[in-house]
C-alpha cells in the first residue's frame, strides 16, 4: 500500500489541475463573513483573509503547478538535449564553446539567476515559465552531451555516417532516443525542482498575480496570519511537500528500473 502512495497522491494532484475549470470552484469568491473561518462543514479548509475558500485556491494551485512544472520541463528538456547532443556530435570549438556557456550558467545559483530573470520580464504565468526553463536547460545538456559522447561511436551511428545521413537527422533519430532513459529520470527530478521553484516565485511575488492562486502566493498571503488562522499555511505547504516528495519517491523508482547496473545488482 505505501508503494502506492505517491502513485495515489500524484494522480490526485493531476486529476484536481485537469478536473478545476469543470469542479464549479469559486476561488476568487470574497464572503467578508467568513473571514479567516477555520475548516469545518461549510469550508473543509477554512478561508483566507479576503473569505476566499482555501480548499477551491488550492485546487486552482494545482492547475498553476502542473502546468509550470510540466511547461518549463518539457523547455528545458527539449532545449537542453538538443544543445548538449549537438555539441558532442559537432566536437571542435562548437563543443568547447557551449561548454563553456554550460560552465558560465552554472557558475550562478539556478534560483537566483531565475529570480532575475523574473524580475526583468516582470511576473506572470509565461515569463516565469521561461525564466525557469531558462536556466533549467543546463542539466539536460550536460547529460546529453555526456550520454551522446559515449553513443557516437556506435556501429549504427557509424553506418548512418557512412550512408551520407546528415548531423541533425542522426542526432535526433540514432542518438537521442538511446539517451531518453537517464533525460526521463532528469526530467521527474526537474518536475519537482519546478513545482518548488515556482512556488518561491510566486511566494516573492514574482509568479503568477492575484487573484490568481499558487500554493506559493497562498503561503505568503497566510504566513501574517500564522497564529490565529495557520490552515491557511498549512494546507498549501503540506500540499507542496506530498507532491514534490511523491515525484521524487516515483524519480527514484524510475531510475532504479531504468538502470541496467542497478538492475543486475
């Protein structure tokens, strides 16, 4: 049953992102009345500071967090492979070269450049989107290029050669798809680095803006409150913690069943 767990808990969280614009929530819906209610029968998590529902926010929360999470994943992957897989099929100075650019970003704290990023683009659903995916690329190409380095000498790439087949095409059909089982656990680990990056975002306010919800904004918003009403951190920090920790149980998995060393151990 424990082994279950995250699969349950990931499924949910997909289920309420897909399922939120046809569940008839109200999350911008302000009932003064009900200012800062702890949960009970009318509100199974209470409200916000505004009578907002916690539990529609949250719901909502999770429509933002898949969707950034999948979105600047997805960039970054796309991006970061074909980079990386370029430079070490290209070799010479263009491969020196994007080294070097690999070496510069990551001499900069990933979180820190995104946040600039942010900052100049100004905040919103897309720039965050590529703020993070433009410093997410890196990993990809680094594992890329490593995992294209050790592949290029193979006998099928060698033919490929040899019957004229060009760079692009054997990169993308011959090289990549072999490198897909490592991209694959990089990229379960990236979902989950995403989902909290976007959430410190948007707890500085460089995500997406009210009234839009984010289980970052909701956690901001709730942190004045701590004391007379902590449901309202609560619930979205614990939220944010079940689903990063599930993805990273189910990365583990994945990569354990992927690598043919483990395997055989």
């Amino acid at each position: 049953m424990l082994r279950l767990l995250p699969v349950l808990i990931l499924l949910l969280w997909a289920s309420a992102a897909l399922l939120a614009p046809w569940l008839g929530l109200e999350p911008n819906r302000i009932d003064l009345p009900r200012i800062l209610a702890a949960p009970g029968a009318a509100h199974l998590l209470g409200t916000d500071d505004l009578g907002r529902p916690v539990l529609d926010r949250l719901l909502v929360g999770a429509q933002t967090s898949l969707f950034v999470g999948v979105g600047v994943v997805l960039l970054s992957a796309l991006v970061g492979s074909l980079i990386g897989g370029t430079a070490a099929l290209a070799g010479g100075w263009v491969d020196l070269l994007i080294v070097r650019i690999v070496d510069v970003f990551l001499a900069f704290p990933g979180i820190l450049l995104a946040i600039a990023l942010a900052g100049l683009l100004g905040p919103g659903l897309f720039n965050v989107i590529f703020a993070l995916g433009a410093v997410g690329w890196v990993g990809y190409a680094r594992l890329a290029r490593a995992q294209v380095l050790s592949l290029r000498s193979r006998d099928h790439v060698l033919a490929a050669r040899a019957l004229g087949v060009g760079q692009a095409r054997i990169l993308w059909r011959h090289l990549l798809p072999l490198a897909l089982a490592p991209l694959l656990v990089e990229a379960t680990f990236g979902i989950a680095a995403t989902i909290i990056a976007e959430a410190g975002l948007s707890f500085l306010g460089l995500g997406v803006q009210p009234p839009a919800a984010s289980w970052g904004s909701m956690i901001r918003d709730g942190v004045a409150y701590m004391l007379v009403a902590p449901h309202l951190v609560l619930a979205p920090g614990l939220t944010l913690m079940l689903v990063v920790l599930a993805i990273n149980l189910l990365g583990d998995r994945l990569r354990d069943r992927l690598d043919v060393r483990l395997a055989k151990g």
